[in-house]
C-alpha cells in the first residue's frame, strides 16, 4: 500500500504523512516542510538536488499506481489538454466519442445511474459536453476536484456544496449555460472550461458537444451563463 511503503522512508521528524479526504477519494501525500513529495511537475533536476529525492520518486511512483491527482497542475495545462480535442466529433447517433466510451467505464458511470436511473447503455448517445469536461479533468488527475458526472445541474451542484461556485470567470473554471437566460442552477443546459474572460460581456470557452456535436472554441455571452465551478489549481 501507498501509506505503508512511504511511511516505511520517512526519516525526519518534520516528515509527516498526511491524509486528505476529498471528493470521496483519499488522497495520500508526503509532506516535507512545505513540499509535497507527490509534485508530479517537479522538474527531474530539481528532484537530483534534493537528499529526499528518493522518497519523492517512490511517492510519484507509488500515487501513479493508485490514480493519486497531483496538486500541481495549472489551467493553462487542462486549458491545453482541452483543447487539443477540438475537432472531435459525435457519430450519426449523437454518441461514439472518446468521452462516451471513459465514461461507460468509469465507476462514476455506476455511480450517476444509481442516482438517476437507467442504465450505463444509455450514456453510449447521451447529451456529451459533461462527459467531456470530466474526461479532461481526469486525464490530468484532477477528478476531485474538476468532478466527473454526466448531468450538468448535479455537475453544477456538486461545486456549489464545496463552495466553489461563483459568478467571476477565471481561466480554467468549469462555466455553465442556459440559453434562454435562466439563472438557476436547475435551468443549466450546457458546460465547458472558461479560457479567457473577454473584458466585452463575453468569454472564450472550450466546450464538446457544440455546434453538431462537436468539441470546439466558442464566444458566449454573459446572458447565457449561469455561474461557474472552481477547480483547485496551482497557483
């Protein structure tokens, strides 16, 4: 196990380990001071200057096994995975992405049918742009905090209940719309990943399942968005 084989290394008294409790998922990391040896974003040069560099590579080594998300990925990196997508496109039957096929998959998928009914079959044509928002945020191990589901109010709902929900766009923020103006969070339609705030009354977003159903960059207005969750990123 991860807790055992790290705490097996640790040899100073400011080590400690640490359990965090997020999202459903405990998160093990190793703390040195104020460096978190599970930093999968450490540079290797960095990692050869540091007498603990063994214990950070079997901390990486041990969190990749368990699907650990690291704490140090930015928005402009989701941002980058995001849209690289672009261009990708549903089948004639509204389905058949990539997002479809991680998210039938995923233990989530089980999860959001107990809650909703019907089966996982039913993703395999299912409405995609949140499959595609929570297929990027698991691709970067940030799934507790980007959140996987595959309806947008719940989606919506799940950043409101750990109060990272607001009204101010930030790169990388995880936007919500209603096209006909309405502000509730029951009335939320669609979802994407914010990229830039315009400073004219709209932003620039990232969305899949857009346009024919499609992953593409598109302009939204101000009118149509109902708020926005907020990821932890790194600073």
């Amino acid at each position: 196990m991860f807790v055992t084989t790290v705490h097996r290394l640790l040899d100073a008294p400011k080590n400690q380990l640490k359990a965090v409790a997020f999202g459903g998922l405990v998160l093990a990391q190793v703390v040195t001071g104020t460096a978190l040896a599970a930093n999968a974003d450490s540079s290797p040069q960095a990692d050869a200057a540091s007498p603990k560099s063994g214990i950070v590579a079997v901390a990486r080594q041990e969190a990749a096994k368990v699907g650990l998300p690291s704490r140090q990925v930015s928005a402009e990196q989701l941002l980058a995975l995001a849209e690289k997508q672009v261009g990708i496109s549903e089948n004639g039957s509204g389905g058949g992405t990539k997002f479809h096929a991680w998210y039938m998959s995923s233990p989530r998928a089980r999860e959001t049918v107990a809650r909703d009914s019907g089966t996982i079959a039913d993703y395999a044509d299912a409405a995609w742009c949140d499959m595609f928002v929570s297929w990027v945020g698991a691709q970067m191990g940030l799934q507790d905090t980007v959140g996987a589901d595959a309806y947008t109010v719940a989606h919506a709902k799940w950043f409101a209940a750990r109060d990272r929900w607001g009204t101010t766009p930030k790169p990388g923020a995880v936007v919500f719309f209603s096209f006909n103006g309405d502000k509730s969070i029951d009335g939320i339609e669609h979802v994407g990943f914010v990229i830039k705030d315009n400073g004219d009354g709209t932003i620039r977003t990232v969305e899949g399942n857009t346009d024919g159903g499609k992953v593409e960059i598109r302009t939204r207005p101000a009118s149509q968005i109902v708020g926005y969750g907020y990821p932890g990123y790194a600073a």
